[in-house]
C-alpha cells in the first residue's frame, strides 16, 4: 500500500517533489535506502512522514533517530520529521465517507486548529496537535 500512496503522492505533488517510500523495520526499502532515494533523486531537503495516525514512540522517537542516522551520509541535505497524522478534518471526512455518512457540519480553517480534547489538555495528540501548533504559528517570528 506505501508503494500505491506515495503513487498517488508522486502524482499529486507534480515532478518537482520527489516523493518515495519507506519502512522503518521488516520490509524493504528502509529509511536509510528511502532517504538515499530522495538525494539521488535530486532531493536537498528531505521531509519525512510517518505514515501513522497517532503519535507513538516509533513516529517520535525511531524514525526521527533512523532519518538522523540515515542523513549522517549527506551532509548537504536538510531534513525533517514531520507528526503522525493526529487530528485533522479531512481525516474525519474520510472516515464519514468510507462509513457512508455524510458530513453534516464542516469543520476548516480557525474552526479545526482547535483542541478536540474536552478538557483542552493539548497533550493527547503530542506533537500532532493542530491547537499546538496553530498556536505557535501564531507567535511572533513563527514557531518556537
């Protein structure tokens, strides 16, 4: 299914993007063979994303130290790891569509860079949470 996403990606971002997939463990390519990819194919910055919904310990510990490592063999390259997918509308519209419900109520824009947590923690979606890092943006000179 990677092989058909990043497809999909590929095709999505245009030929300027270099989109290519990975595993962190047990299948093949992994991540320093996906990163060697991006390079030769032209990338000098690569982004990185787990392919995940919730942040774990793989999406924000393992990978972000096998891209580390990984990136250690082209020092010329910048890169980053971005957050599992945490919270977002356009997931919850996915999930309506494939249960065949429809979206009754649209959530975007100041709407969705809210915490969906009843009690506002902005903890439970980690380094996922769009309340977070709306938040951030916001600051003066960007995120912090």
């Amino acid at each position: 299914m990677l092989l058909c996403m990043s497809n999909l990606l590929q095709t999505m971002a245009g030929s300027g993007v270099v989109v290519t997939f990975a595993h962190m463990e047990l299948a093949d390519p992994d991540i320093a063979r996906g990163f060697a990819d991006c390079v030769h194919g032209g990338a000098t910055d690569v982004i990185v994303f787990p392919y995940m919904l919730s942040p774990g310990r793989h999406s924000t510990t393992d990978i972000p130290r096998m891209v580390s490592e990984a990136a250690r063999s082209f020092p010329h390259v910048t890169f980053s790891v971005t957050p599992a997918f945490g919270v977002h509308e356009k997931l919850a519209e996915l999930i309506l569509d494939r249960a065949g419900i429809e979206v009754v109520t649209s959530v975007d824009g100041a709407e969705a860079d809210r915490c969906w947590d009843p009690d506002c923690s902005e903890k439970l979606c980690g380094d996922a949470c769009r309340a977070k890092t709306a938040r951030q943006t916001a600051l003066p000179g960007g995120k912090s």
